[in-house]
C-alpha cells in the first residue's frame, strides 16, 4: 500500500465530522460518470492552465498534504484523549487545517459525505452527489472504494474526488456500538448527526478538491 492511500485511509476518521466546505458554489451539472485516477509516485507539479493531468497529479498532491497533517493531529487526539478527544479535533482543527491546505496548495480543498454529522456543514452539493453516488454503485458491484477517484473540467472548473473508505478506527465514531462518553459527545457538538451505522469498508464520503481555471 502506497503512502499516499495510507494518509486517506488515516484520515477517514475526520470525514464529514462538521467540517464546512471552502469550495465555491458549483454549477448544479452532475458528471456521467466517476473514473480511476491512480494514486501518485510522486511529488506533484503545479498545473499550467487546463492541463488536466498537471491538475489532478496537483489534486492528488493537496489530498495527500491535507491527510498527512489530519494523520498527526488524529494520532495526537487519540494518545491523548480518546475517540472523544478526536472528535474534538473534527470539529475545531479539521477546517482551519483544510483552509491552511487550500492556500497552501493553490487548491480549494474540502470533505463532503451523503451523510454528515452537520447538517449545514460537509453537505455534498448536486455534482459531488453524482460523484459519491457513482462510487456507491461500483462499491456495489465489488470495487475498492479505496481506488475510486474522479476527475473533470467543467466550465472552467477543475474538479476532483477522492473516497474515504470506512476503516476500523472510524468505527469509534461512526460505526454501530459506540461508547456512552461517544455518544454524549456526539449528542453535544452534532445534535443532528447522521454520520452513525457504518461498517468497515463502507463509503464514508470524500475529499473534494476545485480550482477555478483562468483559461
């Protein structure tokens, strides 16, 4: 397994935990369909123009960036406090690091889920449901969700996907036997949480990556 599938997997835990999407409204025209993007060998080269490799090897780049600081926070938050303590950090840290990331990067970064823990926040918009539910019917037919991605120029917007599979760890937070202090917190911070249920290996949402092009 490649370092680069191994920060998405490690930051699974954060998806949708409230996060509030930085992205740009987006035109209402959903994709056909999802396509594979292959995970980086490499650091990635900034785009030039409508280079649609160049942006999706950037994509990958940023996606990779934000979950290797998500992976330092979470281990942090789990030696130190817990599920619970994590939980913390989805709902403090989580978009001040996307936002840091995005600026960093040059590119719009954010996580969405069909179902998130706030629901004013992390909400998939019309495209990004196409694109999760794209995913859902390939997982459907026995595809790794942790190889799908999407990648697509439309009206003068890059945009890109990457899924979040559903690992052990995220189980703490949103599987189905949650611990009582879990559940309190839950009932605290997202009164209106529907990020619960999830098994491992389920799709738990996913990173979303745009870039307005110039040209």
């Amino acid at each position: 397994m490649n370092k680069y599938v191994l920060m998405v997997g490690l930051a699974a835990l954060l998806t949708a935990c409230g996060e509030k999407s930085e992205q740009a409204a987006a035109p209402a025209d959903a994709p056909k369909t999802a396509q594979q993007v292959a995970a980086p060998a490499a650091a990635p080269t900034p785009a030039q123009g409508n280079d649609k490799a160049a942006l999706v090897e950037q994509a990958k780049g940023t996606v990779q960036a934000l979950g290797g600081t998500l992976k330092g926070e979470l281990e942090a938050a789990m030696k130190a406090g817990g599920p619970v303590e994590a939980m913390n950090i989805c709902h403090t840290k989580a978009p001040e690091i996307a936002k840091a990331v995005s600026a960093e990067k040059g590119m719009e970064i954010s996580r969405v889920s069909l179902k998130n823990r706030n629901p004013e926040m992390g909400a998939a918009n019309e495209w990004q449901v196409a694109v999760l539910n794209d995913f859902e019917a390939k997982k459907a037919t026995g595809e790794d969700p942790a190889t799908m991605a999407y990648a697509e120029v439309v009206d003068k917007e890059f945009r890109f996907m990457k899924a979040i599979p559903t690992g052990a760890v995220c189980l703490k937070c949103h599987g189905t036997d949650l611990s009582p202090e879990v559940t309190a917190k839950l009932t605290e911070l997202y009164p209106q949480d529907k990020a619960t249920g999830y098994k491992e290996g389920d799709l738990r949402g996913a990173f979303v990556v745009v870039k307005q092009l110039t040209q």
